[in-house]
C-alpha cells in the first residue's frame, strides 16, 4: 500500500507561524508535524512510498524532506497550482503516482496516537473506501457524518472527519480536475453505500492553530517523558 499525506494548505489560522513555514512542518513534541506521520506510516504500517503533496511553500518541504531516504522511505512529490487544489482535487492530480491499488490518505496538521496499521488494514470486498471519524471537538461541534449499524459511512453530522481514509483510485475517475472539495463526494459514495466508516482509536487532534499546536506539543511531551 501507498500512503498519501495531504501538505498543501496555507494555514491561514496559523499564522504568523505559518508565513514562514508550512503547516505540516511545525514542530510538536521536537519533530516537525509530518515527520512524526512518515515514521509511523514507515514503521507501523510498514509504508515506504508516500507522495506529499504541496501548495504553500512546497520549498520548504522539499528542503525539509528531500526524497525521503534519510527517513527510509521514498517521497514523491505532487506539487499544486498556488493556492492548492482542495482535496478531491489534489488526490486526483496525484493518481498517477499512487497507483492502481487502495491507498492510504492522512491529513500532515494533525496528530493521531494510534497504531498506523489500524488504518492501513486492506477493504473488504465490495467497497470502494475506508474512512475514519471522531467525537466531535471544540472548534467543529456540528460534526460531519456518521455510522450506521452496518459500519456504513452516512451523511448525517454525528461525528468528525479526521482526513484518514483508505480510497479506491477508480473513485476519482468521476472527480474532474482542478480545485475540488472531496466533502460531495464522500457524501454521494456514502449514499452508494460503498465506504465503511470507522471511528479511530485514540487521540485525534486538528492541529489548525497556535493554541492546538501548544496542546500537541504538550501531550506529546508528556509521553515522550
């Protein structure tokens, strides 16, 4: 399996850190945010190649992560137009370099304290998508779907989505190019009844500002002591 972490956005509640600095790279716990999702994926789910995408400031993360080799892995780069190209529409321009197989995507500005092969575990038969929820925070009570007593995702705002989420690359053969939201299509797949939908196990957090930056930070020194 090939994993996909989504690195393009600007990080407008981020600022002033993110000026200078993408989001992804901003340090918790001493490693830049999408450091931290690199080695897990390397050495809990057992993922070498990765494509990271970018929009905003991609130099600072081809700096930063070059072709992957110092981390063991290899990174493929997909680098958007400025301003990105959403997420339906960033996982489209990057299907060439995922592959004909199921793939693994994660957000790179959150942190999540599960076992990265909880994520990557193969679909079963007859679904085209796996995607993962959770309780909703603070900052987005509304939720965003939920689901059904036969593990289905549905569009009803019970719960969060984290971003996690095993795809079928066919299912983007109807996404056009572009800047596209993936949020409709979720919800059309969802009416199809193709996507399961799990909630993830342990600590979810949207690192989107300075205050959750300082709250990962803190968790993540804690469990390092």
């Amino acid at each position: 399996m090939k994993a996909m972490i989504l690195a393009a956005g600007r990080g407008e509640r981020m600022r002033p850190l993110t000026d200078t600095c993408p989001k992804p790279m901003l340090r918790a716990g001493g490693v830049p945010l999408i450091v931290r999702h690199i080695e897990k994926l390397r050495d809990e789910a057992g993922i070498a190649d990765i494509v990271v995408n970018t929009a905003w400031l991609p130099e600072v993360l081809h700096a930063g992560l070059g072709d992957g080799s110092r981390f063991g892995v290899r990174i493929s780069w997909s680098d958007e137009i400025p301003g990105g190209l959403e997420t339906a529409g960033g996982i489209k321009k990057a299907l060439p370099l995922l592959g004909d197989d199921p793939f693994l995507v994660v957000n790179g500005d959150c942190l999540m304290t599960c076992r990265y092969d909880a994520l990557s575990r193969p679909l079963p038969d007859g679904f085209s998508a796996r995607v993962f929820l959770a309780d909703n925070p603070p900052h987005h009570p509304e939720g965003d779907f939920s689901i059904d007593a036969s593990g289905r995702l549905r569009d009803e705002r019970h719960l969060t989505f984290t971003g996690a989420a095993i795809y079928s690359p066919w299912l983007f053969s109807e996404v056009p190019e572009g800047k596209i939201k993936l949020a409709p299509y979720l919800r059309k797949w969802a009416a199809e009844g193709a996507v399961l939908a799990e909630k993830i196990p342990g600590l979810w957090l949207d690192v989107g500002t300075p205050e959750r930056l300082r709250e990962a930070d803190e968790l993540l020194n804690e469990q390092n002591a």
